[in-house]
C-alpha cells in the first residue's frame, strides 16, 4: 500500500487557507473551551456531586456523604454519579459521533452542523439554571445532552484542519487553536472567580449557587463567539459532498459503513488512534475530576480550586505554544511521548498532595498547565496526518469519542475504585496505568510509514 500511495500524493498542493479564515477557526476553541473549562473541569462536578448528596437525604455542606441514589432504580453511591455520567456520556458518543463526522464529510454546509451543535450543546448549558435542590437526574440529564453536543461540534471542528494547511503546518495552527482556547477559558473563569469571590458569604447555599450561574455563563459565551467562526470559516465541501445524492443523513451512514468495512485497511491508523484513547482518556479523566479530587479528598475551598485552574488555563496558553515549537524541532511525535512521561510525574505528585494545603496543589497546577495544552493539540494534528483525504469527519468522530471530557474507561475505573474503598486517593493511582500504557502504544507506531500508508505526505520532521 505504501508504495502505490506515495506517488499518489507527492504533486498535491498544499490546502490553502486565509488569515482570516484560521482566526475564525481559531475562535470555535476559545469559545467551547469555557464548557471544558468552567463547566467541565471546574463546576460541574462538585456542584452536581452536592446537588446528588442533597439526593442522597445528605445535609448542605457535610464534609462526607455516604448515602446512595437510585436513577432507574440503580443504587449508586452520591460521590460515583458523576464519574458514571461521565461515562454514559461517552458510551452514547461511541453511536453519535461517527455519524456526526460521515454526514459532515458528506455536507456542503458544514458551518450548519457546527451551529446545530453548538447552540444545542449551550442551550443545554444555559439550561443548568433550574437544576435547584434536589434535582440531579435533570442536571444529569443536562449534562449528557451537552456534552454529546459538546464532542458532536468538536468533530465538526476538527474535519477542518486538514483543510487550512499541509503537513508541516498543522502542528502550528493546531497549536494556536488550542493556545488560544486556554486563553478563552481561563479569561471567563476568571470572571467567574471575581464573583465568587466578591458575591460568596462563605455558606454552602451560595456557593451552590454562585456555581450554576457560573456554568450558565459558560454556556451563553460558548453560543456568543461561536458566531465568530460562523461567520469567517469558509466551507471546504469533499468530491463526495458535491456528487453525493442529495441526502446527507442517508449518505453519511452510507459512507459510514464503507468506512467501517475498510477500517482494516489503515491498520497503523488504528493503532494511533488506539494508543491515543488509552493515554488521552487518562488526561481527560484528570481534567474532568480533579475539582472533585480537590473538594472531596484535599478539602480545599472552592476559590482555591478556581485559582488553580485559571492557572492551569494561562499557563496552558504559553504550554501549547511552546510544545508546538518543540514540536518543530524534533517532531509531534517525540514531543506528544515526553509529555506522557511528564503526565506520569503528575499523577504520582497529585497521589502524594497533603490535604488542605493549596500552595502544593496550585504548583502541582502549574506543571500539568505546561503540558497539556501540548500534548493535546499535537495529537489532534499527529492524527490528521493519517486520515484518508476526504474522511476528516468520520476519522475524527472516532478520535473524539475520547477527547474533551468525553474519556470513559479513566472516569469508569475512578468511580468503580472509589464505590469499592471510598477513597479517591486510591481511585486517581488507577489511571497510571492509561499513561504507561499509551506511551508503549505511541512508542511502537512507526509514524513516517503510516502516514503513508493512509495515502498522504509526512511532514519533515516527526
């Protein structure tokens, strides 16, 4: 296959994109990434845990809870129901997501599938505003809807990066799509910590409360610049957009199947993709539970967490830039593996924190800023390299079927550890294991040969 591929590709030009046009691409991760931020990373899970230990018949600012709910008649114990829904979450992408990206492939109006998206995914958001007392299974409800959207417009997104440069010039505008979405991020949270810290009394209803008007805000500025790439994105239609039948949803699953039975034929492909759910679905159970992590096993106060964050968010800006210039040195490749080790470092630091000691917390912080933007953002564009042309959407769907909050298998593993010793300590030594695993994974993909193989041009350095 290689031999007959490379030809086939070496007299292709490169994409061409406008200044413009990467700007406005640039834009739909600053405005998402207050969902991953905010919501995600943040909010959501204490203030949803507090809302299913209110459930639970737990009082209002008790330091432990060990009652139970019963969604659909399931016991579920108040501090796992998160990390399941997280789950779920996933489990119901694994069906949306691929269709997601066949029908994109197949549209000449992608910009329409970003909007439906993301609009669905902040209304959802927005929405959080009546999850009040004991409302759990409507905030849950929320959430899956959300977060589905969530990973619905990311796959979206993503099918357009093969399309704004060629091989050597992904990793930069993969880089500063990611940079700036730290930048967005971080700037609404620290709106958020102004007003926490200025509106809170110190009491558990307000801080209840000052949390779902934060995830409401976070919602209303994701639909508020995501008219910005609405407008200076340009479509980018496939051969098979333009000559398909005129049914997207029809041909989508069409191409979807065709693409499933072919799978096969990009082995290298898959083991990319493979290695990467593995160590990405460890990075983003960090991500989706370290608030948790902090309020339940730390003990630290909400406005330390906030700070924290925000840091991780600035800090994740000029990380991104950073390892993408690293990047240009020695290759995504390498780069994406010294990350998994530093990934590594972090967990054990995290297992070894003291409770109630911000300081240590907020350093530890600061290096998993410097890394994850990183790491993130050169595997996306690692991953396009070996994408047959015309399939970014499909290829994609599957790829984020673990990416932004999405990761199950780490929040699954956590929730089970902690339903089985009650200790998240021991629940976060569990996803070691997605980092050793994911970097022996990525270290045996032999990347020059399998961007080949899937029929494109290998960046020079890799």
């Amino acid at each position: 296959m290689a031999a007959t591929a490379t030809p086939a590709v070496e007299d292709v030009p490169a994409p061409s994109s406008t200044r413009r046009e990467r700007t406005g691409w640039y834009f739909y991760d600053w405005a998402m990434s207050a969902f991953s931020t905010t919501v995600i990373t943040v909010f959501l899970g204490p203030f949803l845990t507090t809302v299913t230990e209110l459930a639970a018949g737990c009082e209002l600012g008790a330091d432990t809870c060990s009652g139970h709910v019963y969604p659909l008649g399931i016991k579920v114990a108040a501090g796992s129901y998160f990390p399941y829904l997280v789950s779920l979450s996933v489990f119901l992408t694994v069906f949306v997501l691929p269709v997601v990206g066949a029908v994109a492939d197949r549209s000449a109006h992608k910009k329409r599938l970003l909007a439906a998206a993301a609009f669905t995914g902040a209304g959802a958001t927005v929405a959080m505003l009546f999850v009040t007392g004991d409302r759990y299974l409507l905030g849950g409800a929320l959430f899956l809807v959300a977060n589905i959207a969530f990973g619905a417009g990311v796959v979206v997104y993503n099918s357009f990066l093969p399309q704004l440069g060629g091989p050597d010039d992904r990793d930069g505008i993969s880089s500063r799509g990611w940079a700036l979405g730290y930048l967005g991020g971080g700037l609404l949270l620290a709106l958020n910590l102004v007003a926490v810290q200025s509106l809170g009394d110190g009491s558990a209803q307000r801080t209840l409360d000052l949390a779902r008007w934060s995830i409401v805000s976070a919602g209303l500025w994701w639909a508020l610049f995501t008219l910005v790439p609405l407008r200076w994105l340009r479509e980018h239609p496939t051969p098979a957009a333009l000559h398909g039948t005129g049914n997207v949803l029809t041909d989508g699953f069409r191409q979807l199947g065709r693409t499933l039975r072919q799978l096969k034929a990009y082995p290298l492909t898959l083991f990319f993709l493979l290695a990467f759910l593995v160590y990405n679905d460890g990075i983003q159970t960090v991500i989706a539970l370290a608030s948790q992590y902090g309020t339940e096993e730390l003990r630290l106060e909400q406005s330390t967490l906030i700070v924290t964050i925000l840091l991780v968010q600035f800090l994740a800006f000029g990380g991104a830039l950073l390892l993408g210039a690293l990047a240009r040195r020695i290759g995504a490749w390498k780069t994406v593996l010294l990350s998994l080790v530093l990934w590594t470092g972090v967990i054990l630091a995290a297992f070894r924190l003291p409770a109630e000691a911000p300081l240590p917390f907020m350093a530890l912080g600061a290096g998993i800023g410097l890394v994850l933007g990183g790491s993130q953002a050169l595997s996306r564009s690692l991953f396009s390299q070996l994408i047959p042309a015309g399939r970014e959407g499909e290829y994609y769907g599957f790829y984020e079927i673990s990416d932004k909050g999405t990761s199950w298998l780490g929040p699954l593993a956590f929730g089970l550890v902690f339903q089985l010793t009650n200790s998240y300590r021991v629940g976060l030594v569990s996803l070691l294991i997605f980092f050793v695993v994911g970097f022996v994974l990525l270290l045996a993909v032999p990347m020059r040969r399998a961007i080949v193989a899937a029929g494109n041009t290998p960046p020079r350095v890799l």
